[in-house]
C-alpha cells in the first residue's frame, strides 16, 4: 500500500505491507534505525517517535495508520551542528549507558518538555516510568530531563 506522510520535515512516500509497522517502516524503509525495537509490544517504550507532537510507540502503530501525518524520529531531533540541550544534559547526567533506550527516553522527554516545560519531579518520573532502561537506574535520566526544561522555556510567564 502506498502511504504518504512527513518523516523528519520531508514528504516520503512508502509502498508498504498493510501489516508493517511504523516501526519497521521507519528502520527499514527510511534506515532511521535510531529509532529502536526491544519489546515489540508496546512495553518498553524504546520505539518512540512523534506523531503529530506526540509520543507514539511506533511499534504499536501501522505505517498505514500514519497517513497524512507528520513522524519525528530521534534522528530528527538532532542539530546539525550538534547536540540539543536535552541531549547536551542527558551526557552531562550521564544518563545513558549501553544507549538503547536512549531515542526512547530523548523522544519521550522532548514530547513532554514541549507541552509541560515546568514539568515537576513527579511529572517527569511519571511520564518517563513508560520507558523501560535496563542499565542506569533512573536518577540520572530525571536529572537530565529536569535539567533540560530551561531549554524548553520553563518559568518564562
Ligand atoms: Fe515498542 Fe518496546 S519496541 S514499546
Ligand atoms: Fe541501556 Fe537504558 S542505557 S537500556
């Protein structure tokens, strides 16, 4: 089935099984394998991307289903001329260390600093308890989203 929607700002058009999901879509089709596959059934949140500005498990999610949409993968959150503030603070936290979990956390964390910038602890605890690491404990990574929320404008009135 030909889908057309957004990736990363450019209009892409797939010609994809009507079972394939966003997920395999977007690493296989499009080789924006940064977006990454653990579980595959929606629990560990390390497939997160954008959609339409929100945080989707795009393992959950039918490249059919994205129609018409605009997809943010953690490849399109990057700079070019290099880390966001939200990365720049996850490496100052050091919020990551074998990184698989990473694109999920950093999509996650984008997703809710652009809607909640003044994001409390508890907030960011409870939005981030969907996405599952294996490595770090979760300290460092509340630290680095909370660290992270000036960039996003939190306390301007
Ligand atoms: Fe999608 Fe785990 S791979 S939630
Ligand atoms: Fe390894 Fe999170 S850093 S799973």
């Amino acid at each position: 089935m030909a889908v057309t929607l957004q990736v990363n700002g450019a209009t892409r058009t797939l010609d994809v099984p009507p079972r394939m999901t966003l997920a395999d879509a977007l690493r296989t089709q499009l080789s924006l394998t940064g977006t990454h596959l653990g579980c595959e059934h929606g629990v560990c949140g390390a497939c997160t991307v954008l959609v339409d500005g929100a945080a989707v498990r795009s393992c959950l999610m039918l490249t059919v289903q994205a129609e018409g949409s605009s997809v943010t993968t953690v490849e399109g959150l990057s700079l070019p001329e290099g880390l966001t503030p939200l990365q720049q603070s996850f490496k100052k936290h050091h919020a990551l260390q074998c990184g698989f979990c990473t694109p999920g956390m950093i999509t996650t964390a984008h997703a809710l600093l652009t809607h909640e910038a003044n994001a409390d602890e508890a907030r960011v605890r409870e939005v981030i308890s969907g996405n599952l690491c294996r490595c770090t404990g979760y300290v460092p990574i509340i630290e680095a989203i909370l660290d992270a929320r000036a960039a996003y404008g939190a306390g301007e009135t």
